[in-house]
C-alpha cells in the first residue's frame, strides 16, 4: 500500500511524450521488479562437486526512466536503475568446512547504474552510453558500455551495436584448510585478482510483416583474468584437495535468433533460439517458446518453456576424479555436460483505469518458473513487475 | 549438429529476406503489442541472471554476457 501511494506520488509530472515534446526532464515510466528465487540440488562446488547446493535469494530492481527532448528536438533517455539481491548459501558456508553458519552464509550484492541514449528520430539513429557498478562481499565490478543503432530508410529493420567492458575484482577467498594461517582474517586480508571482460554485442530486427518479427543476435566475448572462484574445492583422485584451476582467457561466442507472431487476435508466438560455443569447450543450444494468449485487452497468460544442452568444459570432472597431472580443473557442475528444462507461466494485467484503480500503475505481471537440471539442481523463481507510466 | 545449424540458420534467412514487405506506422498496431517486444521481458530480469550463474553458456539475448558479477 505504501508502495502505491509511492507511485502515485509521481503522477503529476508525467508527461504523454506523444503529443507534447517536452524539453524538461520528466519521467517515462518507473519499473519494480521483484524475485523470489530457490535452489536446491547436491553437487556443490564449494565442497568439490559434492554437497548441498541450497540457495535462496531475494531480488529487488528498481528502474526509473526518465526523457526529455534537447533543442533539435533529439529524444535523451536517462535509466537510473538500483537493484539489491539478498542471499543466503548453504554451499559458500561451506568455505569452512566446520562452519554451521559462516560469515559467508549470507551476503548482500547492491548494483546500481546509469545510462543514457539520445534519439534522432528523422536520422533513424541512436546513441548511448552508460556505467554499472557491483558490489557483493568477495566481488566488485565497474562496467561501460557505448551504444549506436540506425534504422533502416523504411524504419522495419534496425541494426545495434553495442561495447561493453567489465573491469572486475575477484576477493581470494581461499577454503579455509587451504589457507596458511588457518581460520577467517579481515577482508583486506584476501587479496583480489582481476577479471575483465569485453563484449561486443550485434543485432538486427527486421519487420517481416503485419504480424511477425524477428531479431538476430551475435555476442563475441573475450575474458581474461582470474575466471575461477577461489573457494570452489576440487579433489583429486588422491584425495588430496585444491583450489579450482581455470584458464585465464576465454573467447565465448553466442550467436541467436528470435521469431514473434501474432497468430490471429489472442495468441502470440514468441521463440527463440541460441548457440553457444567457447574455448573452454562448451557449446550449448538453447531454445525457448512462450505463448502469451489474451484473454482479454487488458489480461493475458504466459505459459513458456525453455529447452537447454550443454556439452561441459573439457576441464570439468566429478569429485575424486580429477588427477594431479592436469593443468586444469573444476567440479563445478554449472560447467558439465547437461540437459535443462525450464517451465511456468506469466499473468500480466493491464486495466484502462490503471492496477488496483491507480490510473499511472499501468500493467502488473507476475511470473513463475520451475527449473530442472539433468545433475539433480532444481530451482523456483517468483518474479513481480509493477510498472508505473 | 552442424547440420541442424545451418538448416536453421538457413530458415532465419529464408523468412527474413524472402517474404519482407514495408509496414507502414499505423499496420504495426500488432507489432507494437506490449507481448511482442524482440527482447527478453523485464520481469524475467533475476530469471536471465540466474541462468548465467546456473549454465555455462549465456549471451546473445539483449542482456548479460557475463561480465559484472561472480557468475561464468
């Protein structure tokens, strides 16, 4: 309820950007979302490709968008955008192993960023940029990234580019029996190493036809640094124990492609395909269907179902297999081979008059999943979206 | 596997370049339909991130490639 007055607190200054073009900062739209997300499965990589991998998490993101219009009547859109996870882990307590509940237990990640495009509507160009930041016990990340896309001379089809580079510390965080002094020091104490990562993003869309688009997406991505987790336990088959021993590059490729119909008057067909291929040895196929069906203007369900197969890393193995003789090693299952199933639904609710008769909270909806990994990881997510405009 | 690929992406082709026809602004009232946007969902943002953690691969959807957190 205090969310709601919140919201409505900002409604006179919204501003219809269609009819009026506006040179003083206003607000667009203002989004919330909000998570609930469970996990549980016994492959953990904190205790070697064994244990509980149990997770909960909450999630909160909240996005305000603002726009004005500059004196060649350019569109500048400004997102500022705050998100906070709380989690707690029942695996990263395991970073010693005789803990009950460690100081790792829990933590909070805060990310806050800023971006801003700038809209030539004759010109059918837009330019942007923006900053990110993330901050969680044993990680800090800086982001930036710089953006332009054109539209084409009859504005169906657009082409984006898109740079982004992480500059990220890694907090070595070591398992505790591997530590020399033993037991649990002042964050300082760690020590960090680098991770950074640089990624150019390409997309096409293009308007087929009154009822279909589609949209082609290529990544290529280059990591390098310390692409492991410090506290991630590997056993040899001596059973002797080690800290996970990744690479420090990577090259990832994903290429995808997204199809959207809109079959008759209520239902909509939305797909989407991905690729995936890495220097690590992965390579994975993702495929997703959501059948979104109005029940009405203003009311609409979801179901949806994502298919994925992954080939594992060359550098994974179980507990106990991993042999002293290799160079590399993880018992991180996220890096194995597996088959993923994901399955729920969507209700979003868009009333004229505005959700719960507040005439600016323009559309709710409300998400559920259910995830299923080949390894035995299962995992809910509840997601909120109230949108104010 | 190869095989799967490039049929597929030959369908991609296909549709994309063969049956194109401009679309004027006041055709695209279906196009413009909030369940029609060519990108992943607002709501499905803590979603697409857990997938990065929870899977190996992750890009090419508009959103995280990988960098910014203490995922793959």
């Amino acid at each position: 309820m205090a969310l709601c007055k919140l919201i409505a607190s900002f409604s006179q200054s919204a501003t219809d950007s269609s009819h009026y073009q506006s040179r003083k900062l206003s607000i667009d739209e203002i989004n919330l979302v909000s998570s609930y997300y469970q996990q549980n499965g016994n492959n953990s990589a904190v205790t070697g490709g064994i244990g509980t991998e149990k997770l909960n998490d909450i999630s909160n993101n909240l996005d305000i968008r603002l726009f004005m219009f500059d004196r060649k009547k350019r569109k500048n859109i400004f997102d500022v955008e705050i998100g906070i996870d709380h989690y707690t882990s029942a695996s990263s307590d395991k970073i010693d192993l005789k803990a009950n509940s460690s100081a790792s237990y829990a933590d909070t990640r805060i990310y806050p960023s800023v971006n801003w495009s700038r809209e030539h509507e004759q010109k059918g160009t837009t330019i942007g940029a923006g900053l990110s930041f993330s901050n969680e016990f044993d990680y800090q990340s800086k982001g930036i990234n710089l953006l332009f896309a054109k539209k084409t001379a009859d504005k169906n089809g657009e082409f984006t580019a898109k740079l982004q580079a992480y500059l990220d510390q890694v907090s070595l965080v070591t398992p505790t029996e591997l530590r020399s002094g033993g037991g649990f020091g002042e964050h300082e104490d760690y020590g960090t190493a680098n991770r950074n990562t640089f990624a150019a993003s390409l997309s096409y869309t293009q308007i087929i036809n009154t009822r279909l688009q589609v949209a082609f997406l290529a990544d290529l991505i280059q990591q390098n640094g310390y692409l492991g987790l410090p506290f991630h336990r590997v056993y040899f088959t001596d059973g002797s124990v080690h800290q996970e021993n990744l690479p420090d590059s990577r090259l990832k490729i994903p290429l995808g492609f997204r199809a959207n119909y809109f079959a008759g008057d209520r239902l909509i067909i939305r797909s989407y395909y991905r690729f995936y291929t890495d220097n690590w040895g992965i390579s994975a196929h993702t495929a997703d269907l959501e059948l979104p069906v109005k029940i009405n203007p203003f009311f609409s369900i979801s179901p949806f179902y994502r298919f994925t197969h992954q080939k594992g890393t060359r550098y994974f193995a179980p507990y106990e297999v991993h042999k002293a003789t290799e160079t590399y090693y993880t018992s991180n299952y996220d890096l194995s081979s597996f088959n993923s199933h994901f399955m729920g639904a969507g209700f979003r609710w868009s009333p004229v008059k505005g959700v719960f008769g507040i005439a600016h909270l323009q559309s709710m909806e409300l998400r559920y999943g259910h995830y299923n990994r080949s390894t035995g990881l299962q995992s809910n997510i509840v997601s909120l979206n109230l949108r104010y405009k | 596997m190869k095989n799967s690929m490039i049929i597929g992406l030959l369908f991609a082709c296909a549709i994309s370049t063969s049956s194109c026809s401009s679309v004027k602004e006041y055709q695209k009232a279906r196009l413009n339909d909030a369940e029609m946007t060519l990108s992943n969902r607002r709501v499905q943002k803590t979603e697409t991130s857990f997938q990065v953690y929870r899977e190996g691969a992750s890009g090419a959807n508009g959103g995280k490639t990988g960098g910014g957190c203490g995922c793959n």
